[in-house]
C-alpha cells in the first residue's frame, strides 16, 4: 500500500469518527 492510500483511509475514518461523535 502507498502512502497516500494510507493517508487517504485516515482521512475518510476521521472524519466517519467525527460525524459518529
């Protein structure tokens, strides 16, 4: 996997975390 790929997933799981919250 990349880093960006990686990144990318962060970035969508942050923000399903915060509208979860």
């Amino acid at each position: 996997m990349t880093n960006w790929f990686i990144n990318r997933l962060s970035k969508q799981l942050n923000m399903q975390k915060s509208r979860r919250t």
